[in-house]
C-alpha cells in the first residue's frame, strides 16, 4: 500500500510526523510506501540525519505554503492549493495513493477531500467518525464534518458507521444506537425521530434504538450515530475532562513513586501500593487519546484519516498503520456497494 | 418561606427525602414551614417514629397514585391528577406555598409546572439549568425542556440563566458562553448562528461568545447556553464519565486506607501517602452530583426546583435550602421584571 503522510500537519509539525513514520516503518512490509508531502528540504534532511537506516521504501512530494491548524476551510480552498493536504488528497485522487493521514485541521482536510476526491456515490454528506476509547470502544459519528444533518444523513451515518466496523474491528454485525435524549423510540428533536424511523425501517441494520449520553460507558452498540454538532461538543468535552481528571490525579500521584519504591524495599508486605500506583497510571493511559491514530472520514471516495492536532510520534505511526490497514481491507470498496445496493432498492 | 416537598419523588422515594428534609429543618428558620406532599399515614409515622423532635413548622398534604420515575409526561397528565407532584403545583399556583422541590421525574413536573402555574409572560419555552459541578461551576441551561429550541428560545435561555446566577450566586453581571462547535462567529448550526446573533445584539448581556465542550472545564463563562437535546446529552455523559472514573479509581482505592494508616504510623516520614489518599477522595466528591440539589426550572411562573432521581437526604436537603432561597430572593420577580423590559423595548 503507499500511504500518504501529510508532513507538515500538526501542531507541532514535521518533528513528530517524521519521528512517528520512522515508527510506523519499522511495522510496515516491503510492499508498502510512505509518501512524505511537505517541505522537501526538512524531510530530506530528517531522512539523512535522523532516520538513514529508514526501513521501508518512501517518495517526497514538494509541498508549499501549508496549511495552518487555524486556517478555514473556504480560504483555505482558494489560498493553499499547493499545500501538503491539497497535494497529498491529488495524489489519492489519481490512484497514486492509496490513503492519506495527517494530524492536521480537520475542516480543511474534510473541504479538500470535497474538492479533490469527492463523495461515494449516493452518500449525501460525509461524517467524521472517531473510535471513543473507553467503554466498549464505540465508534462515534459525524464529530463536525455535518453540524446540520436532515435525518438520511444520520441514517446514512450508521450505514459508514458500520462498514468502518467491520472492516476496522472484523465486528461481523455491528450494533447501532442513535443517540439521543431518552430510550423510547418517541424521544429527541424532530428530526432525530425522522431518523429513528428510517434507521429502524432498514432492517439490515442490527438497530439496539436510541441510547443516551451515558451508554458511552456500556456496552450496549458499536456505533453512535449522532449530528456533527452535538458529537463535536461530547467529543470535546470528553476531551476536556479527561484532562481535567488527569491533572487532578497527577497532581496527587507527582511524589509517589520513589515513596513506593522505598516503601516496599524496606516493608515488602506492602506490595499492594506499587500494584495500587500502576492500577492508577494503567487507568490514565486507558483514558488517553494518544494511543488512538486517527478519525476516518467516512463517505468520501478514498481512505482519509485525521489525526489529532496534538498527536504524539506513537499515534502518528498508529494513523499510518491503520490508513495502510483500511486500504488494504477494501473500506471505500465496501462502502460503495452499501450504497449501490441501497440506491437499487430505491429503483 | 414555605417550601413544598414531593415527599414521594426520586429512585428510593420518602424514606431519603423524610431524612433529607429533617437535615434541611435544622438549618431553616422559625420562619420557615416544610409542606410535605405525600401519603400522608407514610409521612406522620416518619415524623412520630423517626424524626419527632422535628424543629420547624410543617404541613403535611396527602396524594395518591403518585408519579413513577418511568411515568411519561402525557400519560401523567391524564392519569395522576392527584399526585404529589401535581398537588404540590397547585399549591404553588394558589399561593399557598412559595417554592416546590422534588427528586422526581423531570418530564412530568415540566408538564405539570406548565399546566398548573404556566409560564411567566414573554417566555416561550422554560428550560431546565443545571451547575455543573466542576470548572467554576457554570450554569448550563437546557437540558431536555426543550429539545427542538428555535433561536429565540437560546436568547431567552441566556437572559434566564443570567437572572438566575444574579440571584443564586450574586454574580453582577455573568457572562454568558453559547454552546457551540468553534469559537467563531459563523460556526455551528443555523440555529446557533441565529442564536448568537440574537444574544450580541442584546447590549445588556455579558457575552462571551462562543464556546466549545472543553470549556465546561474553563473560567471562561457563568452560564452556558445550549439547547435541551445537546444539554441532556452532555450531562448524562458527564454523569457516566464520572462513575466511570468512579469505579476505576474506587476500586483501586478500597485497600489503601489502612494500609496507609499503619505505614505512617510505623515510618512518620511518610506523612505524605495520607496527604495523598485524601486528595484523591476530594477529587472524587468535587465530581459527585450529590453536593448539588436540585436543576432549576426557569421561565416557569413560580420557583421549581428538580433533584436527581438518585438523591442522597443530603441532595434533597440542599435541594430544600436552594428552593427556599430562591423565593426569598425572589426569582421569579426578577426573570419578570427582565421580560416586561424586553417585551417594552418591542413595542
């Protein structure tokens, strides 16, 4: 597979980018490519300095004027057509890629991908999913790429939603619940119940019903189908006190290891406090994105995965893999005839 | 100030509201008359056998049939017209008390507030608040009073709960974040855009702006206004992260106090762990909702207050004190007072 890595995204940029390819390669096989797009003196000078033994084949293509984390999508359409995104999602465009990932601004990502590689036919508008990574891991969609759905849009949500899972997870029927503000089939806004109705109506889909805000932490679906404003908002709250708790508990857990360590070397009865420290630490990580390598964008016409602005080298070289592993498992090509098989019915 | 409890609402019902409001009866005043609405045979014994030396004034209103956590608000209308939650409405209505609280089935006080006491004029729609127990404690308002709020009802929500933090937590002038997916102007849905449009031209409003889901964990706003379909999500959200939270820490938790007792005991130095072991059982009871009593129902002609379901006697004691409060400071006076202006400003 050749994989588009989009150099230059990030907050931090091309450091973390390249740090995290060079992780990535070293899982990737000869078959793979990585395609650097971006600042071709930095990354040739990454590649010589930092990375020489760089296991895998990989392709620089030049980029310029790159787009910035604060830039808006429709200035950034008419100002960085020969940034690192625009060209990266060209390359996809033109079969000479077969994904792209970067960690960059999402709303640009998802307007060039528009412009460049355009929707799957019959999918009205993409959404952005994001694998929520606690509970049962559900993946949660749109998270902003439609603030304003019509209710086929949330129905198609759930039809991306659930190839993304069984590609991605192998899950073979993955469960779907709309979210909303109450279990009975009556509640939510008007047209959350339009969607209930459609999603209900497919009987394709394995629909558990609505679900509310707190099934997150349960095991009840899969997929979280929802509009891209109120994902967003739960996705950056989640975001918010996921932080919030971490500072919290670092805060308290700063002095402890050393104590810990001393501890139990003098008292070996007190075994239980470094299991108690690593318990706690084991339940930050859990509680971190870090470890997750990016959100796909579902429902345009090629594999594009976004990370967080503030990915870490280890979730850069997660989005590279799985952008590899999503192209090669067919995704877009799953997808299409989800959508075919459902405009026939409609004929 | 006399003050209606709904001695039969909640998940366990009288037995945590008889003790939480005998908690309550020590701190209110001479002044002061506790009305209990309920079975009355239940609530006399509660008072001979448990809480004999019950120190305030007290009226006790008998119900039948009462609410049901799962009762819908439609069929509740028809079917529990003597209830304690539509019994201590009518009481409200007729001036015979000031305030009611209830641990009880949001839905249908809603429906019975409209029905019996209405809504104060100019308001279109009530909306349910709700501090947020974390952050600085901001105000959001709706949660689930109105799911399909037009931008004229997220205008109204602003100037409702700035009117409510004036009086509930004396803040002059509180700034007012609407819920949104982006701190520009032009993002969200139509709605918001309208909304945000509404609330800037209202040159008596301390606006921030927009806001997004991480800010619930920022000083940057008093009251945060979002619609009763993102609201309620982003709660129950909050609610589940938090026991989730909960139980990971808990059960890390549980062998540590004694353990700790006997280190510091037998190696003083090692004052620090119970240092630590307390921070973080402070850190779990800032994220509990049992501090909190009671949402507020606001744009309602009276002074409702609304506990959750699962209330401890402390909650419903809170609950009983804030309901209190809020008639003595009169509230509903002043939300008034706001619409006749901005009723006159029209004409």
């Amino acid at each position: 597979m050749r994989i588009v890595l989009d150099a230059m995204g990030g907050d931090v940029g091309i450091e973390v980018n390249m740090a995290g390819a060079y992780i990535a390669s070293k899982r990737l096989s000869s078959e793979d490519t990585i395609i650097f797009v971006g600042n071709e003196t930095l990354i040739e000078k990454y590649l010589k300095e930092r990375y020489r033994d760089f296991p895998v084949r990989y392709d620089i293509v030049g980029s310029e004027n790159d787009v910035d984390m604060h830039d808006t999508p429709t200035w950034a359409l008419e100002n960085k057509k020969n940034s690192s995104v625009a060209k990266g999602l060209q390359l996809v465009k033109e079969r000479k890629a077969d994904a792209f990932f970067s960690p960059g601004n999402t709303g640009v990502i998802l307007a060039f991908s528009l412009m460049k590689i355009g929707r799957i036919k019959g999918v009205i508008r993409p959404a952005l999913g994001f694998t929520f990574p606690i509970g049962k891991h559900p993946l949660i969609l749109d998270l902003g790429a439609t603030p304003d759905p019509k209710p086929e849009n949330l129905y198609q949500f759930a039809l991306l939603g659930i190839e993304y899972m069984k590609v991605m997870r192998g899950i073979k029927n993955p469960k779907v619940g709309l979210l909303s503000i109450g279990e009975e089939d009556s509640k939510g806004s008007v047209i959350y119940q339009k969607a209930f109705e459609l999603i209900s109506n497919d009987k394709n889909i394995n629909f558990y019903g609505n679900i509310e805000g707190g099934d997150f932490f349960t095991d009840k679906v899969d997929v979280i189908v929802t509009d891209g404003f109120t994902g967003n908002i739960v996705l950056k709250f989640a975001e918010g006190m996921i932080n919030w708790v971490k500072d919290n508990l670092k805060t308290s857990l700063k002095p402890l290891p050393l104590a810990i360590l001393g501890l139990t070397l003098s008292a070996p009865g007190f075994l239980g406090l470094p299991f108690f420290y690593f318990s706690i630490k084991k339940f930050l990580k859990k509680a971190s994105y870090d470890e997750y390598g990016g959100a796909p964008l579902l429902g345009v016409n090629g594999v594009v995965l976004i990370g967080h602005g503030k990915s870490n080298p280890k979730a850069v070289s997660s989005g590279i893999m799985n952008a590899k592993y999503l192209a090669s498992k067919n995704l877009v090509e799953n997808i299409k005839r989800v959508f075919e098989r459902s405009e026939g019915e409609k004929d």
